[in-house]
C-alpha cells in the first residue's frame, strides 16, 4: 500500500515537472512535510477524492487556457502558496474550522479583504470568484452553531436555488460571489459582501429568509447584470456589453435613442425654418415653440410620450442646456460636411466682413470659397463657417482670430490660396493690416478687395460729390420716409397710382440704404414711375390733413422744382446701368476676370450716354413730368459770383442740365477706371488659360504664371508643354470664355496642371456677399426679442439656417452629443 502511494506521489512529481519547471529545494521539504503528515490516506479518503473529481467534472479548455496564462504572466508559483493549497484539500473535513484554517483557493475569503479596503480585483479574480465554488469532500461535516438554543449549521442544498452563494470553510459563512465583485450599493444585507452570512436560523423562508431577500435587493440585482455581463465578454462576444446582458437593456436603449432622436428632429426643423425655441413663463413651465411641438410630437409617437411621462423631471432632455448642446452638436455635424468637401477641394481662400448684432457685439463672419466636384457637377461655392465675437477691432486680433479659428475647424491653412475683405484700412493695409499679416504667415494668399464694396464706392464718389444730386437723393428719402411712416398714407398713395391706371410690383416707395447706393435705384425709380401720384396725395394732404399738412406742402413744393425732377430722371438713368452689375456681383458662380469685364463694359455704356442724344432722352422725359404737374422746364438763375452750385452761362434748359448735370456725373465713369481697372496679379494670369483667352497668353506673362503656381502644380516638370498641347487642343472650333465652363464640359484628365491653375483661379474671391448674407441670417436671429442670446447658440442657429439644403446626420448627431460628456440617460454608443 505504501509502495502504491509513493508510485502515485512519483508520478504527481513528474506531471507537475511537465507543467511548471522544476519545483525548487523548498518545494521539495514542503511536499515531504505533507506526506509524512498526512500519512496513508484510506480508502475512504480515496473514495471521496474520486467522488470530488467526479462533481467537479474536468475542467474545460478554457480553464486550461486560462491557468497557461496565469502561469505564463505569473511565473512560478511559489512554496508558500503550494503549501496552502495542499494543507487545504488535505486538513478541510474536521468538526470546527476557524479563522486559523488555512485558506482554500476557492475560499471568497481570498477577495473579501481587498474589496473592504476599496481595491479593485483583477479580472482573472473576478473570473475566478465567478465561476469556482469550495466544494466539501465527501463526509464532511459543516460547523455546528447555537442559534436560538438550536444547533444550526449550514445546508448545501441553498447553493442550487440561489447559485451566487459561496461558502467560505475558513469563516464558516456564506458570500455573495457576485456582490464581491460588483456591488458598490450598500443595503441591510451587506453582510453577504463584508464579514459573511452565519445566520441559518434566518437564511431561508417566506418571513425572514434573509438569503431570497438579499436576491432580490437593487444592489445584488445590478451586481448580477453586470457579471452576466462580463461573463460574456470574457467568452469573446463582440457586441456591447450592456445590450446582450437581456432584452430589456436592449429595448431600453433603442427607446431612449428613439425619445432624443425625437427631439433632435424638432431641434433641426426649427433651427432651419428660424423659428424662436423659447417663450413666455406661465408660472413654473415655459411656452415656448420648442416645447409646443415636443408635446404636439408626442401626441403620436408613442416612445417620446414615455419618455416624457415616465423620465425624472431633471432628465427629460429639453432644458435649454440640452437644447444648447444639441444646437451645437448640429452646427458640428453641418460644418463636418462642409469641411470635408473643402479638403476634397484642397485649394481655398477666406472671406470675412464685421457686423455688431443687435446686443453690441461685434461678430466676424468667417466664410469659405472654393471649387466643389469635378466634370459637369465642378461649381463655386462660398460657404459660411461661424461667427467669430471680436474683443478688439485691430488687425492684430482679427488676423490671428482668422487663422486661429480655421485651424480649429480642421482646415490646413497651408493651401490658403486667396482674401476677400473690405476696404477699410483695418483689413486692407499693405504695411500692418489684416490682409498683410496673414500674407506674411502665407505669401501666396492674395488679398482682393471686395468688388461689391468697390461698386459701392464708385456710386458713392460719383454722386454724393455733387451738391444737385446729393440734395435731391434728401428730398426723394423724406419723401420715402413719409408714405412709410403710415398706413393711412402708404394706402392713399396705392389708391392713387390705382387710380391713375399704374401698375406697379412695390407698393408705397422703398426706403434707401444708408450703405448701398446701387439699391437706391429701386427707390428713384418707384419715385419716377409714381411722380405723379406722389405729388396728388402730397397736395391733397397739405389741404385735408392739418396735423401734416406743413410737412406734405414742404416736400410737394420740393418736387415742384425742374432742377429736382431732371436730377432724379439722369441719376436714375445712370443707376439703371449699375444696379445689372450689382445683382451679378452678388451671384457665386462668377470669377474675377468676368467681374472686372462686366465692370468695363458698363463703364463704356455709361460713356457713351455722354452724347447729346443721351442727355437729351432724359431732358425730354424730364420735361413730360414737370408737365403732368404744371411745372415750366426752367434753369437757375445765374449770378456774377457763385460758388457752391453750376454756373455756367448756356442758352437753353437742355444745355445748362447737360453741361451742369449730366457731364458731372462723369465721376462715375472716372472711379470705375481707378476700381475696376485692370488687374495682371499673377494669380489671375490663369484667366489666359481660358481658350477664347489663349491668344493672348504671351512667352512673359506665361513665365510669371508659372512661377506663381510652380509649387502647386501636380507635374511641374511637363507644365509647358501641357500648355503647347492645350492650345493645340484649342485651334479650331467654338471657344469657351469662362473657366468654370472649361471646367464642366471638357475632359482635363491629360491636363492635370492646366486643371490645377483655373481651380485655383476660380478660388480667388470675388466678393463677401456670403458674408453679407450672413449677417442678415444674424438679424433675423438675434432680435430684440432674442437679444440675450449666447455666441455658441448663435452661430449652430445660423449653421442650420443658413445651410438648410445641407442634409444632417441624427445619428451622428446623437453620438457627437453623447460622447460630449456624462449621460445619465443609456445610449450604449461606443
């Protein structure tokens, strides 16, 4: 017998060789030390050690996976552990066990003393605690305690009803498995996580079992939702954690989406359409839009009217907070889509313009112009980023806020190719402004004044500077300002241009703009076209109204004045002209080089009126209207000294207004020479490439273009004789005359450079209509009403209103919102 057990102790000495390296000299005493006290084991012994084995069952590949690990990570393991395991299986089985038994390695006493200290267990700990239980050997008896004059002890039996028991040898006492490893919620049953359960007079039972009671608790029952989970992680699944543990986490988290997506899709709809979110306060609720269609929307979707009943008053998700972040979450998602086709782009140039909304902040409007698409879809698209407040107007600050603020949004300011301001020496100064500063960082970023602006300018110069025309442009925005400051009168002005049997698309007259001559002719010419009308009612309300009457005679005996009557026709004459280029200025689709042609054939046309048939035109229809009025076509009265008006001596009315008038307004003709005239920058010698403009490329001028675009250029090597080829390609047949158009109807495969140089051309700006536009996207905004409205909830508003054809991701918005920070309500987003 004692030769058997030697043979089976030689063979366990070898297996444990095979596996763990040779055991060290201590290992060695320690294994003889617990043969010689153990002694022979007995048949008995050995039947409940097969009987143990059997329960266990063989461990799965997993296990053996997971203990190679163990032994891979941990090393050898050392005596004293394997001299606590041993004297475990083998000593366990005697009538009082105490806190001086040593530990099995499945005793929850292993982990209790690092979850009382706040130490997080290792998932090979928690795994183990999990999954292993002590098993008593066969013919064990369990510890006897006097509990209510009984002797009690505990019954293995509560292990198959309540699988997460887990009973400690050395404590004779009971342990929550899953509670040691997950539970965080303290409750009256924390005993089973601490100092262990020894009540089994209590354990079980309808009243006072104390063991279904701890089943039942929120903190055990989160515990058990989280080790399910992390069971199956642990087993390789892929999905996420949270939505496999049951049905119902899964069908909460679909819910929840489906409650914000809800709500992001009344976020978007107003955002785009304008329409205020906020409202008046009856008493504790707000009625405000926002909330209107919340609870209009619920009415038929069923999951945002759970949400909205069941939620906790400080998580329903439509405080103004949460609107805030949401609006920014969809400005994000907006100007994603708009960055990513500018990269596509890759070549850009910036516009930005200055405004002060209606709070006194001053807000810098960032657009963005650039070529999209390719083939017939290839267009010029100008694009607004944000609102930028501005805490100093200096070059300084606004040329850093600029680049700043494109770096931020993601763009690579390296292929910033072109400026687009005004003509304020803040942003134009060639020695310190905005546009210098920012061509020192990027030299080739060529700075363009605004073509709109430069317009403007000329009508400004080519007008104002003259003391008839600007004293009549006073007496035509009183009049203006009269018919509009009632209703009585702008109807008594309509019922007489209605009775007169004129049609007109305006009713009353349109106010002027304090900054854009060029949209007064809409004024002069509704005050031309209803003269008449206008000086009825005027009489007729000097002599019926007596609270205006003063005021009606005053601007009725203004318009009775030739002198004010032929300045009106010739300046509208001559602003009829400008106001085609204006609107023309104001479009995307129109490149510099057209703008500067456009700009020089009207100066021609307005050139050319100079001729006595011109003048004449505009004398006789002058003459029509001082007659429907009984007023005689008569000049000024001429001093022998005078200065501040005409005197030139003529022998006729129609001389004197030609020579004192309309030859005057040659200031105009005369600024859009020094505005418009023309510009041989090399970024725009690219206009040669055009084929109608082939001809004129020569040797020198091709060079300079070169060398301008020598770094951008995809094959520079080949970029001449692209060019050859090109106008080779050119010699016979129609001939495009605008890039854009070479851009969408020919094939530029085997011309990449050629391609390359008008998409740069077609970048360079034209204008900042765009952020023009902006700025009344920021008035119709930020209203009086709305005044206290935040920068950041600005610019998403004017993000979704501005760019309402561009589609926006919910999803994607309902991610970027809920990674933004910590949410109390379950998305299960990664």
């Amino acid at each position: 017998m004692e030769g058997e057990r030697h043979t089976e102790d030689d063979e366990a000495q070898r297996h444990t060789v095979e596996e763990g390296g040779q055991r060290s000299a201590e290992d060695d005493e320690a294994q003889r030390h617990t043969v010689e006290e153990g002694g022979q084991r007995s048949a008995e012994d050995d039947e409940a050690q097969r009987h143990t084995v059997e329960e266990g069952g063989q461990r799965s590949a997993e296990d053996d996976e997971a203990q190679r690990h163990t032994v891979e990570e941990g090393g050898q393991r050392s005596a004293e552990n394997e001299y606590s395991r041993e004297q475990g299986n083998m000593e366990i089985g005697g009538e009082e066990i105490g806190s001086s038994c040593p530990q099995h390695p499945f005793d929850p006493v292993r982990v209790k003393n690092k979850v009382i200290n706040g130490d997080a267990l290792t998932d090979d700990e928690k795994k183990s605690v999990l999954q292993n239980r002590w098993l008593a050997p066969q013919g064990y008896s369990y510890p006897k305690r006097t509990l209510g004059g009984k002797q009690l002890r505990y019954n293995p039996q509560w292990e198959k009803n309540y699988e997460w028991l887990s009973y400690s040898p050395s404590e004779d006492a009971a342990y929550c498995a899953t509670c040691l490893c997950f539970n965080k919620v303290k409750g009256k049953n924390f005993s089973f996580l601490t100092k262990g359960f020894t009540d089994w007079k209590n354990a079980v039972g309808d009243k006072r079992g104390v063991i279904p009671r701890h089943s039942h608790s929120e903190g055990h029952q989160r515990a058990t939702e989280l080790a399910e989970n992390f069971m199956l992680i642990t087993q390789g699944q892929k999905k996420d954690i949270k939505s496999v543990i049951s049905k119902q986490y899964d069908d909460k988290v679909m819910a929840n989406r489906k409650a914000l997506l809800s709500i992001i899709d009344i976020i978007v709809c107003l955002g785009k359409r304008n329409v205020p979110f906020r409202g008046n306060w009856e008493g504790s609720s707000e009625n405000g839009n926002f909330n209107y269609f919340v609870n209009w929307k619920a009415q038929f979707d069923t999951t945002l009217k759970q949400h909205l009943e069941t939620a906790a008053k400080n998580a329903k998700y439509i405080s103004p907070q949460i609107q805030n972040d949401l609006i920014a979450c969809c400005a994000e998602d907006i100007r994603e889509t708009l960055i990513n086709n500018i990269k596509t782009a890759k070549f850009f140039t910036v516009l930005a313009d200055e405004s002060m909304d209606i709070s006194g902040i001053e807000q810098l409007s960032l657009c963005v112009r650039y070529v999209s698409g390719e083939g017939e879809s290839s267009e010029i698209r100008e694009d607004f980023l944000g609102f930028c407040p501005l805490t100093q107007q200096d070059a300084k600050t606004i040329a850093t806020v600029i680049l700043r603020q494109l770096t931020e949004w993601g763009l690579h300011t390296e292929y910033l190719r072109g400026q687009g301001y005004d003509g304020a020496s803040t942003m134009s100064g060639h020695v310190s402004g905005v546009q210098k500063r920012i061509s020192d960082v990027h030299p080739r970023a060529m700075y363009t004044h605004c073509r709109s602006h430069a317009l403007n300018l000329v009508v400004v110069h080519g007008c104002s500077d003259l003391p008839i025309v600007r004293n009549t442009m006073s007496i035509i925005e009183e009049i203006a300002v009269f018919f509009s400051g009632s209703s009585a009168r702008k109807g008594a002005l309509e019922a007489e241009t209605s009775k007169e049997g004129q049609t007109t698309k305006k009713s009353g007259i349109p106010l002027m703009s304090d900054t854009r001559w060029s949209s007064r002719s809409t004024t002069l010419s509704a005050f031309v076209e209803k003269f008449t009308a206008v000086h009825s009612v005027l009489e007729k309300m000097g002599v019926e109204k007596p609270s205006v009457s003063a005021k009606a005679a005053t601007l009725r005996h203004s318009m009775e004045s030739f002198e004010t009557i032929i300045t009106a026709v010739m300046v509208n004459e001559i602003l009829g002209y400008i106001h085609p280029l204006t609107k023309l200025l104001q479009t995307t689709n129109l490149d510099i080089l057209t703008a500067y042609e456009e700009a020089r054939n009207m100066r021609q046309v307005i050139a050319n009126q100079r001729e006595v048939k011109g003048s004449r035109l505009c004398f006789e229809k002058a003459t029509a209207l001082a007659n429907s009025i009984g007023v005689v076509p008569a000049k000024r009265r001429v001093s022998v000294r005078q200065t501040y008006r005409a005197n030139v001596t003529t022998e006729s009315v129609e001389d004197h207004y030609r020579i004192n008038l309309f030859y005057p307004l040659d200031h105009i003709t005369a600024q859009l020479d020094e505005r418009f005239a023309k510009n041989n920058n090399p970024p725009i010698l690219a206009s040669y490439l055009v084929p109608s403009s082939l001809k004129y490329l020569t040797p020198a001028r091709e060079d300079e273009m070169l060398r301008w675009y020598h770094e951008d250029l995809p094959d520079q090597d080949t970029a001449r004789q692209e060019i050859e080829r090109w106008r080779h390609k050119f010699e016979d047949g129609p001939l495009p005359s605008f890039a854009l158009e070479v851009l969408q109807k020919h094939n530029l495969s085997f011309f990449p450079n050629i391609k390359c140089m008008l998409k740069i051309f077609l970048t360079l700006p034209v204008t900042t209509c765009a952020c023009e536009r902006s700025f009344s996207a920021m008035r119709r905004l930020k209203t009086w009403l709305r005044s206290t409205m935040s920068n950041d909830r600005l610019t998403g508003l004017a993000m979704m209103h501005v760019h309402q054809k561009v589609e926006v991701d919910r999803e994607n918005i309902l991610r970027r919102w809920d990674a933004s920070g910590h949410r109390r309500i379950q998305l299960a987003f990664d």
